[in-house]
C-alpha cells in the first residue's frame, strides 16, 4: 500500500505516539461493528439499547445472553496482521499508548503491552451493585443467567463493560487525555467517532499540534480534519505503516 510522503516523515521523526482505537480495529478478525451488529436475533435491537444500566435493570436475562452471545464470538476470533503491526510499532516509539474502545482483549492477545481499555473488557464480570469483581469459577457453577452476585444479596454479575450513561475508568481516560494533549502523532483506526468521550481524543491531538492519522475505509467527522485519512482498512494499512518505521 503505497502511504503519503509527509506521513513516513512525521513518522519517523516523532517520539509520542497515541493510537486510538475503535470496533472496525476488530472487524477484520471476526468481531461484528456496533454499525454492523445488527444481526440474528439482535436486528431488532440497538447496541446502545441493550448496553445500558437501564436495559440491564429491566430485561438482565435479555442483556446477559446477548453478552454471553458477544463472549463466545471472541473467544472464537484472533488478532489479524493489523494487531501485530501496532505491536511492532510499540517497540519503535519511547512514548507509545494504545487506547482501545474495543472490549476484546485483541491487542494484548496480540502483543500490545501500553494498552488502556477506555471502555472495559468483556471477558471479566463484575458485581451490579459492588462493581467487585466475580470469577468466570462462580459464574460457570451457577445455573442463573445472570448469575447472582456473592458480594451482595440484590447483586447480579454483569459484564465489566461501560455502559452508556457510564463513567468511564478515570486512570484510562486520563492516561489517554493526557497522551492527546501531548503526543506528535495521533492514529484513529477503526473508530466512527460518535461516542464520547473517546471520540474526543484524536480532536484534542488535533488542537495541541499533534499530526493526526486516520485509517477507516469510510468517511467519519474526524476525516476532513485529520492531516492524513487513509480509505483502507486496519489489516491492509497498520503492516504498511510498520515497514515505513523498518527502513
Ligand atoms: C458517559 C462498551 C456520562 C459496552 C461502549 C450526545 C452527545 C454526545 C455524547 C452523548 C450524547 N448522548 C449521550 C452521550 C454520551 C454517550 C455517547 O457518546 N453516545 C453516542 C452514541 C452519542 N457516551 C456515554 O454514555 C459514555 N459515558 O458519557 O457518561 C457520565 C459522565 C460522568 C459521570 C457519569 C456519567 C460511555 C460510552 C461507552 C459506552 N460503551 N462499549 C459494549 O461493548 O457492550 S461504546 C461501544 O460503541 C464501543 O466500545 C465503541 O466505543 C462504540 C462503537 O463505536 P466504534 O468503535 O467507532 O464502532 P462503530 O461500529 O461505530 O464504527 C466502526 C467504524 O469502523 C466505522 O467507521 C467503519 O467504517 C470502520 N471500519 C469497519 N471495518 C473496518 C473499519 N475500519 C478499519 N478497518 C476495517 N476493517
């Protein structure tokens, strides 16, 4: 993939690298886009429906089961050529954070070690009224769906996502506000950027001078800002990106 002059340059001369990542970083292993998760018996649905504390509150068997639906898709999936990229570029950069929207666990399977997971990870569970967490021992052994809590007597177990109307984790999101105001370069790969307060990053890197690299096959609010916005996908353009910082 042929990249633009000035992008190999910035590259190559910046020390503070901030990635921001979105569900089309996923897309390319198997994992469906909140955009495109509307299938099966979930069409009628939508993600920002279901993933609430209010969706929970009302219909919990309802929401535990599309989680459930959600953990086995990723336990089935593996990083692609993309995910790999970015943990070759790591090693290249001494400021390198990669803040992910994905709830996966794709890049730190993949490598990635400076990962901060802004919205949670699927895989965990966590107490509905304690936020304590509760092992995937407790959660196989009961036959509730959603298991109850064994940190409170109304606790039910609930993945350890955030949900929308949900703080996000305070150390996350400062680490990665704090990297946008500070960083030479910002990539946004696979992000629509509508939900906030992630989608926010990038703009920050914007106005503190950062060069901002987006890669997503479609347009998004971010792609007439940003320095450079590649129309390719993460698997195509990350291994590219990663040869420039070989040579
Ligand atoms: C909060 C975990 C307040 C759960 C997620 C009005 C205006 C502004 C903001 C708001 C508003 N109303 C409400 C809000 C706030 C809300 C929000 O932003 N809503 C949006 C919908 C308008 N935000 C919140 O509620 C946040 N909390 O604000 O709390 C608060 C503050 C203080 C104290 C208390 C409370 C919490 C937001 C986090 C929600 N949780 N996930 C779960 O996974 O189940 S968000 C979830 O959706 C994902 O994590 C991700 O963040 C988001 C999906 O967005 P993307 O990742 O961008 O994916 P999408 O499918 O949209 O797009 C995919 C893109 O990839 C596309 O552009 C496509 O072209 C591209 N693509 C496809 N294939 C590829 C590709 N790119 C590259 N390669 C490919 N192969």
């Amino acid at each position: 993939m042929e990249l633009p002059a000035g992008l190999s340059s910035a590259l190559k001369t910046a020390k503070k690298i901030l990635v921001l990542t979105g569900a089309g970083m996923s897309a390319e292993s198997g994992v469906p886009t909140f955009r495109d998760a509307r299938t099966g018996m979930w069409k009628k649905l939508r993600p920002e429906d279901l993933a609430t504390p209010e969706a929970f509150r009302d219909h919990p068997k309802v929401v535990w089961d599309w989680y459930e639906e959600r953990r086995k898709n990723v336990r089935g999936v593996s990083p692609h050529a993309g995910h790999y990229a970015l943990v070759e570029m790591e090693q290249h950069f001494e400021h390198f954070l990669l803040a992910t929207q994905n709830v996966d666990s794709l890049h730190q399977q993949a490598g990635s070690k400076q990962v901060v997971e802004l919205h949670g990870n699927i895989m965990l569970s966590i107490c509905s009224e304690t936020g304590k967490r509760i092992d995937e021992e407790w959660i196989k052994s009961s036959t509730l769906r959603p298991p109850a809590s064994p940190h409170h007597p109304k606790g039910l177990a609930r993945p350890a996502v955030v949900w929308f109307g949900e703080s996000l984790p305070i150390d996350a999101m400062n680490r990665a506000m704090a990297s946008a105001g500070d960083c030479d370069v910002c990539f946004s790969i696979g992000t629509s950027t509508l939900v906030q307060p992630a989608a926010s990053l990038p703009f920050i890197a914007l106005d503190s001078g950062a060069t901002v690299i987006e890669i997503n096959p479609l347009p998004t609010a971010l792609s007439e800002k940003a320095h450079y916005s590649l129309q390719a996908t993460a698997a195509e353009a990350l291994p590219a990106i990663a040869a420039v910082l070989r040579d």
